[in-house]
C-alpha cells in the first residue's frame, strides 16, 4: 500500500460512506483493481478512514449532538444489535471482506429492492429524531447488522430499515448517520486493539502506518462533509431508484469482470 492507494480509498469512502451503495464493498473492489493485498493494515485502515467520514456527521449535526440525553439512550439501544453480532461473526465478517464476488451479489439484490423502496414506505409519520422511540431504534439497529454482509451498506440497510418502520426519507437519513458515529466508533477502538495486541504496531512500518491512517481520516472527513449534504438534497428530491439501477449496473460489471480476468481477484 502507498500514498496513492491512500488518497484513493479515502476520497472513495468519503463520496460513498453515506450514499446507499456500500462504502465497505467499493473500497474491497477498488483495493482489488488496485492490487492491494489484503493484509492486517489495510483491514484496519478501511475501518479507521470511515470512522474518519463519520465524525463529519458530528460537525455539521453538533447541535443534534447537544440536544438531550435521550439522543444518545436512543444510539446506544441502536448500536447493541451490532455489538453482539459483530463480536459473534467478526471471523466470517473478515472472509467476506476479501470477496468482490460477494460485493457483487449484494450490489445487485440491494439495488433491486431500492427500485422499490420508495413506493413500498410513501406514508411516514415520522419527521424527526426527536419523534423515534426506543423500539423503533432497536428495529433499526437490526436493520443496521445487514451491512456486515460487504456490499449490502450500512446506509442503505439502516435508512430502509428507518423507512420501514415509518420514518422519512430525511428522517430515515439522518438517522442513519448518527448511529453510524458510536457503531463505527467501536468498529475502530475494537480493530484498532487487535492491531495492537497482535504486535501489529511494532517494528519499522509504524510511523508510514499512522501516517497513513491520520492522511487517510482526514481526507475521508473532508471529502464527507462535502457530500453529506448533496446526499440529503439528492434524497429530498429523488428518491432511491437512481442509486438502485447504480448499484445493479455496479454489480453486473464487477461479476463480469471478476469471471472474466484478473481485473479483479479474491486478494
């Protein structure tokens, strides 16, 4: 991995991570076409960037942030269901995050159902956080676990799942985003031990190593605040169907070229 490879992957993460198209499944792909061998680093570099991406929401919602202790009771009960099954299945988890084929598959079932997700939720009654009980963050949360599955997105699972229990597009969204904030934050803390524990952050290759995580959370965090709002805009407008055929053209080209050459790889 280099410094190119850096500025790549996090630019990518930081258009996609918030976009219904898997920011995870992107960067499997692109690290493939790339050559870049999945080692223990690059694992960790792909959660950490995203975390990077994240704390964007926290920037431009801070005010949601300070609002009422509430808001956090209501993050929490959300993130558990990722807790429990991310400790469970973190072993299966790290297999799939080499496969593009799998990326591929999710792609093509997930565009499928964002075809049809506006017509399916078109009567919410829910416009605000403030408005979402408990259960219905739980719900959501559940949802949320989809996204351990590379290519399904966390975006997309979670804001279908917000649809699905009658929240807005907006809504739906936003929400998302902050139960992004503590999921990837504890994604992070938990890689970043294992890293450690493993005698990852030893040796000559520690100082390149922070230096690209640091480069890499920057620019991912950068480049989110830019398109988080585009996103909202886009959503308000639009609706989902053009992510949809997105991701169903995504996935088709990704299965062709995987069947077809070494463009892509299990790496």
């Amino acid at each position: 991995m280099n410094i190119i490879h850096v500025i790549v992957l996090a630019i990518i993460e930081g258009l996609t991570e918030f976009l219904p198209v898997s920011s995870t499944g992107h960067l499997v792909v692109a690290s493939s076409l790339m050559g870049i061998s999945k080692d223990e680093f690059v694992k960790l570099f792909e959660i950490v960037i995203q975390l990077g991406a994240i704390l964007a929401v926290v920037v431009l919602y801070f005010k949601r942030f300070i609002r009422s202790i509430d808001f956090y009771v209501k993050l929490i009960i959300g993130v558990i269901p990722a807790v429990i099954f991310g400790l469970l299945l973190k072993k299966k988890i790290d297999i799939l995050l080499e496969s593009p084929l799998v990326v591929a598959v999710a792609f093509l079932l997930g565009g499928i159902i964002l075809l049809f997700v506006d017509d399916w939720f078109n009567k919410p009654v829910i416009d605000d956080e403030k408005k979402i009980n408990h259960i219905t963050a739980l719900k959501i949360g559940f949802f949320q676990c989809l996204a351990m599955i590379p290519g399904v997105s966390r975006s997309a699972a979670s804001i279908v799942g917000g649809m699905s229990q009658k929240l807005s597009r907006t809504a739906a969204a936003e929400f998302s985003f902050f139960l992004a904030v503590p999921t990837m934050f504890g994604a992070t803390l938990k890689d970043l031990y294992d890293f450690y524990k493993h005698g990852n952050f030893s040796g000559a290759e520690i100082n390149q190593d922070i230096k690209y995580l640091i480069i890499g959370s920057v620019i991912a965090f950068i480049v989110a605040l830019l398109a988080i709002r585009s996103f909202i805009t886009f959503l308000e407008k639009k609706g989902f169907k053009l992510f949809g055929w997105y991701r169903i053209l995504a996935g088709i080209i990704i299965i062709i070229l995987y069947y077809t050459g070494n463009a892509l790889h299990t790496v």
